[in-house]
C-alpha cells in the first residue's frame, strides 16, 4: 500500500516501530520501553488505524 502510493510512507515508518517495539517486548532480553515511548507508540497505533479505516471506506475500495 506504501510503494502503491495509497498509504504515506510515515504509516510504513509506524507499522514497522510499532511491530519492533512488539518483537523487542516478546523476545527481546530486555525491554527498555519508557511511558514517553509507550505514549507515542499509542497515539502512532491511533494514527495508524484511523488511516487504515479510512483507505478501508474510501470510494475507490467500493466500500461505502
């Protein structure tokens, strides 16, 4: 969706932090996750998913 234009690029940027900062979380030996970390990683998710519901209802993808 990013290299096809129909996302922004910062969207790829946020999916591929966030699922780092999941991975180090999981398997990592230690987490070093501050709450400022925590926060930001909360409102990017927001970011995210409000984007993806967008393009998910946009008239292009037929949805309406």
């Amino acid at each position: 969706m990013v290299k096809g234009g129909k996302v922004d690029r910062k969207f790829g940027k946020i999916l591929a932090d966030l699922k780092n900062d999941h991975e180090d979380g999981d398997y990592g030996l230690i987490s070093m996750l501050d709450e400022e970390d925590a926060e930001k990683a909360l409102k990017d998710a927001g970011q995210f998913i409000a984007e993806i519901e967008r393009l998910v209802h946009s008239p292009k993808n037929g949805k309406r």
